[in-house]
C-alpha cells in the first residue's frame, strides 16, 4: 500500500491548521539526516517507495534556518531527480539535470526554521542504483557538460594514447583491469589518429569477449562522435569526414561497466555519397518508395544510408521529405557548392525530416535517406523544386 500512496500523493501537501503544512514524504521513513558540508551515500532498490512515475525514491531530512541558501547535488550512474520541500515553502522544488551530466542539482533559500525533506529518486521507472547526496552554502563550481554529454576531465586521460591508428592497418588492443574508467565505468584505452579535413573515413571495433564502444575526439579533445552497434552485432563503427585538419583521439571502449578483453580497430576509407549507385532520381512532385537496412553502405556518422540523386540549378529553391512509420528518419544532401553535408532530423514533424535549400550552384546534387538509429524500414521521399530569389 505504501507504494500506492506516493503514486497517488507524491506533490500533495497535507495541511493541519492554517500555521502549518507537512508534505506527504514525511510518511515515508527518513534514511537519515544530512548535514552542511558532508555527502552521504544511499542506494534506490526494489524495496524502497515508489514514486508516481515508478521509480524507487529516498527521503533524507535537513534542519534548515531562516535566510540559508543551500546547494543539493546527487551524484549518481542513473539519471537521477531531486526533490526539496519543508517549512516555508509554496510547493515542491524539483530538479532532473541540472548538476553534472545527469545529475540533478537544487538551490534554495530558506524562510523558516525546520525539517526540510530531500527526495532522492530517478527520471524512469523501475531505476536502481547508488548515488551520493550533498549539501553545501558554497555554490558549486559551474558544469562544463551536460545530460549526455562526456565529461571533459574523462576526456584528458587520453590525450597520450596507447598507440597510433593508420588508414588501411588493423591495431590490436586488450581492455584490462589497469585502464583509466570512462563514461559510467567502462574500462578504455585512447588511440591517435590523424585526419586531413574532408577525408571521409568508417572507424570499426570489433570484441569477441565485450560489446564494443567507440568514440571519436577532435584535436581539441572533444567528442565529435560515438557508437555502439554500428558494425554489426555488437561491434561499433563510426563513419566521419574531417571538418580539419589535425590529430584525432579514438577511444576503445565497453559498453558494460567494467568489461575487459582483447579488441581490434580498423580504419578504412569510408564510402562517400558520390560513390554509391543512386536508388532513382527524384522528380519535383513525384513520390518515390524505399527501404534502408543494415545491409545498406554506411556513409554518413555510421548510419546506413540509400542514395537518390534530383537537379538543382543556381539560386533554385528546393525542399526534400523523409517520412518513415517504421523508423526515426535522418536527411543529408551534398552536392556542388556545398562545402558540408545539409543535414536534418525533424523538421517535417514527429521524426520525419524535411531540408529546405536554395541551391548555390547548378548541378547533380544527392540525398542520403537513412534512420537516426537502429537498422531502418521502409520510407517515402518527395522533392519539390521552385524558383528562388
């Protein structure tokens, strides 16, 4: 029944009197009572109380003063999310981002004396796992990385590298115990590479023992790309041209925490649209039919892609859809004067993808049909050519 409750009650706050409001999470048993300056470390379970949502939540209780501004950082592997509410407050402040990575971070200044009410809990359902919460009058210092970004101090560790990659050469590594931990405890090792700027290149790890994970930096040490299953089963591939010149970083990793085992890198020259046979020439207003699959040539960031080519000429307006119920669509166009790929997810709505150009030179241009993730479906594609300015 306990977790019924807080399904039903979790923002509600019981009111005794006109004096005073007591919330709903002082039902639930505190873990204990936090203090200024020390971190304390707890564990969402199956056991624990549900939140609305469904997730595990923890209730710690902090004794706050009139006039204190406080800092409540969790830190945890899950996507975490933070409650506050106590004495003095309209409602109930919540957080899911706001610290570092995932993490959630809350601010406030108190207006009463008393027991406030921390909530520890996660963004889904059903979420488990230790985390680490603190409370600080200091601010703390400002996130360089966001939800799903990588943390740049992670990043640092592989600016030596193992060894260098070369174009057609296949390098061997082995994850062991001894490597540096990076993004959720994964165990990886950093190779060099250089890159000349608009080389095209398919990056591919294979592991016979791990599912492999690759990231891709740029000179600057930051993360351009990654993947997981790019290469079939559980080895990855990351297909990217170099928008410059420079010493690239490849990072050999584990999708499981703490996974080890020997490993293989490949670097290839990567297929460019203009390498591919063309599915068919698109017409202004005509509807063309087809289905992208894992068997499809990787191009563009790994992603299998179909080819379709359409005239554009000099100052013309043109506007290509993707649309897809089977899968999340993604749009490139290359072609004369474009010195970059045109790209787009979704701007036809929902998760079709729409590009509307104005052509800079006259000339064959090419339309790379491909999903955003996973291995793809069936598709339709529609040009629709007008006069430009």
């Amino acid at each position: 029944m306990k977790s019924l409750l807080l399904i039903v009650l979790t923002h509600v706050t019981l009111v005794a009197g006109a004096a005073a409001q007591t919330s709903i999470f002082s039902l639930v048993p505190p873990q204990g009572e936090l203090e200024v300056g020390e971190s304390v470390r707890g564990a969402l379970s199956t056991s624990d109380v549900l939140n609305y949502n469904g997730a595990p939540i923890e209730v710690w209780t902090f004794r706050g003063m009139p006039g204190q501004e406080i800092w409540i950082d969790i830190d945890s592997e899950f996507d975490s999310y933070l409650y506050l509410t106590g004495p003095g407050m309209d409602g109930t402040l919540s957080d899911d981002d706001g610290g570092r990575g995932c993490n959630a971070r809350l601010q406030a200044t108190l207006l009463e004396n008393g027991t406030f009410f921390v909530v520890a809990t996660a963004l889904s359902s059903s979420t488990t796992g230790v985390y680490t919460l603190t409370v600080s009058e200091e601010p703390p210092a400002t996130e360089s990385y966001g939800c799903g970004e990588t943390d740049p101090e992670a990043l640092a560790q592989f600016a030596d590298g193992v060894g260098r990659l070369s174009l057609g050469r296949v390098a061997s590594g082995v994850l062991s115990s001894s490597d540096p931990v990076f993004a959720s405890g994964r165990r990886a090792q950093g190779w060099k590479l250089v890159g000349r700027a608009g080389e095209a290149v398919s990056i591919t790890m294979e592991a016979a023992t791990f599912d492999a994970y690759l990231y891709l930096l740029s000179p600057d040490m930051d993360e351009v790309a990654s993947n997981d299953d790019g290469g079939g089963g559980t080895n990855s591939r990351i297909t990217y041209t170099f928008p410059q010149s420079g010493e690239y970083t490849v990072i050999a990793s584990a999708l499981g925490e703490g996974s080890t085992g020997a490993y293989t890198v490949e670097v290839e020259r990567a297929l460019s649209a203009q390498e591919v046979q063309p599915r068919g020439h698109l017409t202004s207003g005509v509807e063309m039919t087809g289905m992208v699959s894992s068997a499809d040539p990787m191009l563009f960031d790994g992603r299998p892609g179909q080819v379709w080519t359409l005239t554009g000429r000099r100052g013309e307006m043109g506007v290509i859809t993707l649309r897809s119920d089977t899968f999340d669509t993604f749009l490139y166009l290359v072609g004369p004067g474009l010195s970059q790929p045109l790209t787009d997810d979704d701007s036809a709505g929902d998760l079709d993808s729409r590009i509307t150009v104005e052509f800079p030179e006259s000339g064959e241009y090419r339309v790379v049909a491909s999903p955003l993730g996973g291995n793809g479906g069936t598709y339709t594609i529609t040009y629709s050519g007008g006069s430009g300015r």
